[in-house]
C-alpha cells in the first residue's frame, strides 16, 4: 500500500522530529551532566584546597581547638555533610559527624560513591603533607543528592514533555505540514542556542494549533528548566564563595593569633634568607620586618655554628631543632629553641621553613640550679634505689663514699652485701612487709664496709610508683649517724666489759616488757652474781678480777645476740640479762647453760669452796603473757623477785640456778 506524500511527510516529521529532539535532549543532558560533574569537581577540589590551607598551621603547632573551629565553619558549606581527620597513627584528632549511622562505614572503609537511603554521598580523601612527611590525613564527605535530583527532575520531565510533544506533534502534523519547515528551522536554531548555555528569546504561544507551536512551547520550557538549573548552580558558586569568605577570616584570625604568640616565628625561603616574622620577633630584636626581610638567617642569629651546619647540609637536611641565641638590635640575647617545619612547591621540592622560636632562658638558668642542687645532694646525700627484688640499679656518690665501695661494685648487687652481723634479720622482714604493703619503712641500721668497718645510718626507705600506681622499685634516703651512734653507746655502755650499763637496762626493761606482752610470749630477767669474786680479787689482783668480768661478758653477748636479748652489767660482779623463749623448759637449759660455759673457762679460783675455778650463781625470774597477757607487772617488783632467787641460789652452796614463774601480779 502507498502512502500519500502528506502521510509520508507527517511520518517523515515524526520521525526525524524524535531523532533530532532525542539528539538535542541527548546533547543537552550530556553536557548538563559533564557540566554538573564537572562544576563539582572544580568546587569540591578548591573547597578541599582551601579546607587543607585552612588547617595546616594549627596542624603544624598542634593547636586542636583551632582545627575543631575550622571544621565546624567548613561543615556549615552546604552540601558538606561530615569532616573527619585523623593523624598518622590512623588516631581521630578532630571531627564532625563522622560518627553518625549512616556515616560511620563510609569513613570506616573509605567508601568514595555510595548511595544510602536515595541519597548520594561523595567521599573526598586526601593527606596533608609537610616537607614529605604526612601530618595528617582528611576525609570529607559531600552530600550531591539535590544536584542530582535536580538533574533527574529535569531528565524525567523532559523525556515527558518529549513524548507528550511528539505525540501531540504526530496529531497535529497534518494541519501544520506547509509551515512546518520554516518553523521547525527557526526552533532547531534556538535548541541548538540552548545547547551552548545561551539564553535564546522563545515567544511561547498561548493558542497552541499545531506541532510546531507544541514544540516550541516545550523549548521554551526546557529553557525555563535548564536556566533554574544554572541559576541553582550559581547559588551554589555564591556559597562557596562565601565560605572563601569565611576561610579568610579564619586565616586572618590563624595570623593574628601567631602574631600575638609569646614564641617567635620565622618563615625563610629555600635559599635560608627571611621572607616573613610575626610581630613577637620584630618586639624582641628590635628591628622592623622590612630591616629582616631578605637576611640570611645565620647574619639574624650571629651563630656561625649554625651557619656551617646549613652549609654542610643540603636543605632537605636542614636541622629540625637546634638551640642558639637571639640577638636584639641593642645586643640583649636570650637563649632560644627553635623547631623547624616545611612548606613544599609543586615539585615537592621544599619551599618555605617555618621556625618557631621559644624563650628557654629561665629554663636553662632553672636546669643550671637543679643540676647544681643534684650534684651537692649525689655527693652529701646517702642515697639508692632498688628493682622490686631489691637489686641496686642507682646510688649517690655519697653512698660510694661512706661503704668504700665503687658503683660499678654495688650497681647489681643487694643491700645485703653491706649487713652487717650485728644487724638482725628480723628487722629486714620487717623491712620487706612495710615497703611490699606501699608504707614508708624507717630505722636506725648499722652497715658493713668493704674493708670491714662499720658506720650507722639513720635510714628511710619508700616505695617508688609508676603513673598508674603501680610499685616499681624502691628508694632510700639515709644519713649517716656513726658519731651519734658512738655518744649514744658511750653512755650505755660499761666500759671495761662493753656491755649495756644498769642506765640502759632502766631505760628499755618496761619497752622489751610491754613487747614480750604485746607478742604473748614468755618474757625472761636473769640475775648473775660471781662466786667468792672479792676473795679473787685479792688473791689474784684487781686486773686479773677486770679479764674475769670480761670473759664473763663475751659469754653473755655470744649466747645472748637475738634482737630481743640484752646483757647488763649492773655494777661490780653482778650481771643481768633479758631475753624471751617460746617454752619456759628451754630457760633452766639455756641458763644452765651459761653457767657450765663461764665454769668451763677453768679460770683459777683457790679461794672457791664450791670448785677450784670461777663460778657463778643464777636466778631467773619469767612471766608466761602466752597465758595471760593482761598481767601487770612492775619492773622494781620483778627484779626484786628475780635478786631473790640469786641469793637463794648462794645461800644453796652457790654455782647453780634457780628459775621461778611469776604467775600473780606484782
């Protein structure tokens, strides 16, 4: 069947009519698309540009609070939707709703595109180096999906508009045909002006009567859409500039607070000359920024030794610390630590050093002192510290000094090589249970010398703690207390036997009393008399007499050597003694004992008539507080009692003992 030219014209028209409205839509779109992407990217790259600027410097001085107030202005962009910053060690130094649900993956696994709950994100990533050295690393996520919609709005509503059009253009082809060319060239010229983003004039006809006027309505709509487009584009230009704005400000603010820092800063090209100072250098040298401006740094600082160390160097071993002094213009210095970072050029080639300069004047001055103040206390001080196993790990010189040993001998070794046999053992258990509990632990101890010598120090030990509590070591103080040791022994102590004088047995009878309660223990007073001793002395001589009551001495301090037991002698032949036991059978043993030892000696005696050597008498009163310790006894009653017992001993036929309980109270 053929058609009529009119039929093939009207199909004719429709059909190149939908291809060339496809191709001018297609067009369109592709060129909206590429220049929405397009504009995106341009602004995305220079907001995160400017957003790298912006905190750089607070990045370089570490100022938090800075950074915190940079990404709260930059999030208040519209489409920024969440900051994130995170430093090396991948640790979260400032954000902003990066913790939210629909966020937190995003910047967990660095999603760049995704699309949450129809809405459409854009991750942007990015580090922020210095002198090639990674400061930081910023993460900042866009929010495109009104862009987007806007895009899809305009596409959905142009493909109806296109069908509606061709349809209506398929319906009235036949009334229209013989306008249809000169029309139809007129509204390809305008579609093709409108593809190029110009704004072309389209009388939109109100008595739509056919195709072509159906058709030129549609462009004059798709013109209306395409410009509100723009026009949303352009509103977003005018808020981004307006956060340029904004970023200024923040900068300027940035300059100001460095300007009125109390550090000094510097910022010097790569050629080591002064392009820039804040206004704390130009107070302190005296000179104007325009007098340093130029200046090799090394003329600034009069330092040659920093001069050869720039020269030795290339810059990008340029020294990131270095101490020297700031010289003003009327030649005051103070001494000065400067730290140094980097700002590179395009080819990562170092462009700008910043130094920044603190005042470390006072501080030196302090250090000065207290190394002086720690040497006078490592040469006068008796000081040492321990592991927790009481291991020596440092010591005072004075420590060195008083024990005659080197560090090198003692650095390694325990307390112990210094104990001293006189010293108990008691007394480092108690040592160990007061510091291991966190308590400080104090007494008067008396140390070994490494040539055998002896010297007493007034000691003080405690517990050293990490920051979280925890015991690590422990450290001592002592001073030394020989000379007062030896005044104190002087007065009591008898001087011919060296044993504690009848003074000191006054002085501790009701403390070793009390102890022997408090412990529940059996608590011991021995009374020692010599027999005939005045017959010996004038048989034999006064002098023979003295080595008998020093024999007899030894005997007593070499059976009585226990942190509780004390030996006297209270005046002429007469001794006394205090010790404790845990069962009252073992007193006659140890008692008897002492009396066989001094029998033993076979030291001559004529004038005994109980045997041909020395002998003594012995009577030993005790109180058993394991059965009762709320007894109370008085000290003169008990040793009453026990001088009682002596002279029953002698008044028996001398050379033996007697022991008796005090089971009343006296």
């Amino acid at each position: 069947m053929r058609l009529s030219f009119k039929y093939k014209f009207i199909l004719s028209f429709v059909l190149v009519e939908v291809i060339f409205i496809s191709l001018i839509v297609f067009y369109n779109f592709s060129s909206i698309k590429s220049l929405s992407n397009s504009l995106i990217r341009t602004n995305i790259e220079s907001s995160s540009k400017l957003f790298s600027e912006l905190i750089k410097t607070p990045l370089i001085i570490n100022d938090l609070a800075t950074i915190d107030n940079a990404v709260e202005s930059f999030n208040k962009i519209e489409y920024i939707a969440a900051v994130r910053i995170v430093n090396t060690n991948n640790i979260v130094i400032s954000h902003l709703n990066d913790r939210k649900t629909e966020y937190k993956d995003i910047f967990d696994n660095n999603i760049e595109n995704i699309e949450i709950n129809e809405k459409i994100f854009l991750l942007k990533s990015f580090f922020i180096e210095i002198n090639e050295e990674k400061l930081a690393r910023v993460q900042i996520l866009y929010e495109l999906s009104d862009i987007y919609k806007v895009i899809k709005d305009n596409r959905n509503k142009t493909f109806f508009l296109v069908i509606l059009e061709i349809l209506l253009s398929t319906f009235v082809a036949y009334f229209i045909c013989y306008r249809l060319t000169k029309r139809l060239a007129n509204l390809t010229l305008s579609a093709e002006e409108i593809s190029k983003n110009k704004q072309v004039i389209i009388k939109k006809d109100k008595n739509i009567i056919d195709e072509v006027s159906i058709l030129a309505n549609t462009l004059y709509i798709m013109q209306d859409k395409i410009f509100k487009r723009n026009n949303d584009f352009q509103e977003l230009i005018e808020k981004l500039e307006y956060a340029f704005i904004q970023l200024k400000k923040e900068r300027d603010f940035h300059a100001a607070l460095i300007n009125n820092t109390s550090s000094a800063v510097l910022v010097l090209n790569n050629k080591y000359e002064v392009y820039n100072v804040n206004d704390t250098v130009k107070k302190l040298t005296g000179y104007k920024k325009s007098e340093l401006k130029g200046k090799l740094i090394w003329d600034i600082f009069k330092d040659d030794n920093l001069k050869s160390i720039i020269i030795n160097q290339s810059i990008n071993d340029y020294p990131k610390e270095y101490e020297n002094t700031l010289i003003s213009k009327n030649e005051s210095n103070a001494l000065y630590t400067w730290s140094n970072s980097f700002t590179f050029n395009e080819y990562e080639q170092i462009e700008y050093i910043i130094s920044v300069g603190i005042d470390i004047s006072a501080i030196k001055e302090v250090q000065q002192k207290l190394e002086k103040y720690i040497s006078l206390v490592n040469e006068n001080i008796i000081i040492s510290r321990t592991n927790l196993d009481g291991i020596i790990t440092d010591i005072s010189e004075a420590f060195c000094k008083i024990s005659g040993f080197s560090s090198e001998e003692l650095i390694g070794q325990s307390h112990v090589l210094m104990r001293h046999e006189d010293t108990p053992l008691d007394i480092y258990k108690n040592l160990w249970k007061t510091i291991k509990s966190g308590k400080v632990w104090k007494a008067e101890v008396k140390n070994k010398t490494k040539d055998g010598g002896f010297y007493w120090t007034d000691s003080t030990i405690y517990p050293d703690y990490d920051n979280d509590g925890n015991i690590i070591g422990y450290y001592a103080i002592r001073h030394d207390i020989t000379n007062k040791k030896f005044i104190e022994n002087l007065s009591i102590t008898d001087p011919l036997t060296k044993l504690y004088n009848r003074r000191y047995f006054d002085e501790i009878f009701y403390k070793e009393l009390q102890r022997a309660k408090r412990d529940k223990t059996i608590f011991c007073l021995l009374s020692l008399d010599v027999d005939y001793f005045k017959f010996y002395n004038d048989t034999y001589g006064h002098q023979e007499g003295d080595i008998v009551l020093q024999i007899i001495s030894k005997i007593l301090m070499l059976n009585l050597k226990r942190p509780s037991d004390f030996s006297f002698r209270m005046g002429g032949e007469e001794f006394s003694a205090i010790f404790t036991v845990s069962e009252d059978k073992k007193i006659y043993e140890f008692s008897e004992y002492i009396r066989k030892s001094i029998e033993d000696t076979k030291i001559e005696h004529k004038k005994n008539s109980v045997s041909q050597f020395i002998t003594v008498s012995i009577g030993v009163v005790f109180v058993d507080f394991s059965k009762n310790c709320e007894k109370n006894i008085l000290k003169k009653n008990l040793y009453r009692y026990s001088d009682e017992l002596l002279y029953k001993a002698k008044t028996s036929g001398r050379n033996r003992v007697f022991v008796k309980e005090i089971n009343e109270e006296y």
